[in-house]
C-alpha cells in the first residue's frame, strides 16, 4: 500500500538571521531534552541539552528555552549560517528511572539557510 | 576519541532473510540505545542495552532483537525481513545515566 511520509515543518531563513525551530513534547514526566542536528548522509549530532529543573541553557550561538507549562521546546540559533542547514530534532528521555537510554523524537523541521 | 562505528554502512537484503548490524560505542560508554529511522514515521527507538542487559524496548516486533557484550559492543539482528525493514538503522552511546547520546552514521538497509 501506499505509505505517508512525515511532511516536516520548514524554516528557510537568510544567512545572519536568527532562527527559532519549535517543538511540542509529550511527557510531563520526561526529565531531559535535547535537540540534534542532522545533515543528509549522517546520523544525529547532539547540539545542547536541558534539564527539567530549568528554563533556559544557553551553548554557542544556540539557546534552548523549555516551557513545561505548555511543554514547549524550543532552539534559537544566532546569526545562522549555511552550515546549519539541515533536519532538527527535539527528544525527551528519562520519564522515570533507567529510562534515559530511550529518546522519543519529535517529527524535525527543515531549516535551509540562504546565502 | 573515536566516535560511534556502525557497520556496514550499507546493506542490500531478500525478503526473508535475516541481518545482524554492528555498533561500537565510545570508550567508556556503557550504553546502546538503536533507532530506525524511515520518512514515513521519523525516528523510533528500538532498543537500549545497559551494561549487556535489555533495559529499555520500543514497539517493535519479536523479529527485531539485540545484545551487548561484555565490551559494550552491541548487535542488532532482524530476522525474515520485510520491505517494510527499508531504512537507516541508527545506534547511540551514551553513559547511560542521562548525559548526551552520540549517534553512529547508520546502516542503510535496504530490503528487495
């Protein structure tokens, strides 16, 4: 039969512009978020993580904040390049115990940098 | 340090048959967690050895199944294979004791 792929959300910014890529996670109870970056070819890069203790981390040229009212994620990436063009993830991992080796991972969103 | 090693790279299997793929972690890392990853449903978790123990399993089925020995290698085996198995397969390393998971570059299977 005919499958249905996941149509990704898509971020096309201009090269220096910020970017901000959202996501909605599921489980309240999830103790860690992380967002990755993933180029065509390649496996998932880590890019920062973040606490459910906190509401904002802050990397090089990326920030994440986390709402867990409304649990919301979300990457702001300064002065974006095209180099960080590609597919982004947000997971969440460690609802209870020994569940940190399980990442549930959102849909992604396709963000293309124009020089 | 040496990343993540999955092999092969690339894989070309029949209907039926069976596969094994390989991940290395990264020294010191005690934990292997394999996702598939397809357009059609994204990123879904497989499984996570801890320590050569099954601690966490996704919502597959029976003919997907692993281990993990001693060095924390890990295989992953998928037994009469469908065309439905077509994706990347993808392993993570992590401590397990929730810091970041590093991923392999994926094995690219391919089921005719």
């Amino acid at each position: 039969g005919e499958s249905v792929g996941l149509h990704l959300p898509t971020l096309s910014v201009q090269e220096g512009d910020n970017s901000i890529i959202n996501c909605a996670y599921s489980n309240s109870a999830s103790d860690y978020f992380i967002w990755y970056k993933q180029e065509s070819g390649k496996g998932p890069q880590f890019i920062i993580d973040i606490r459910s203790n906190m509401d904002k981390r802050q990397g090089q040229r990326v920030t994440v904040l986390l709402n867990k009212t409304v649990k919301h994620l979300s990457l702001q990436i300064a002065a974006t390049q095209p180099g960080d063009s590609a597919v982004y993830f947000c997971a969440e991992s460690g609802a209870g115990g020994t569940s940190y080796g399980k990442l549930t991972f959102g849909q992604g969103t396709i963000l293309t940098v124009h020089p | 340090k040496a990343g993540v090693t999955q092999t092969p790279r690339y894989l070309i299997k029949t209907r039926g048959q069976q596969v094994t793929l390989s991940c290395s972690p990264i020294s010191g890392h005690r934990s292997v967690s394999w996702y598939q990853q397809t357009p059609g449903q994204g990123l879904q978790f497989l499984f996570e050895y801890f320590s050569e123990t099954q601690r966490n399993k996704g919502n597959f089925p029976g003919r997907f199944s692993g281990r993990q020995f001693s060095n924390s290698r890990s295989e992953m085996n998928v037994s009469t294979l469908e065309l439905g198995d077509s994706a990347l397969y993808l392993c993570a390393s992590s401590s397990g004791t929730g810091k970041e998971a590093f991923f392999g570059q994926g094995t690219r299977l391919t089921v005719v």
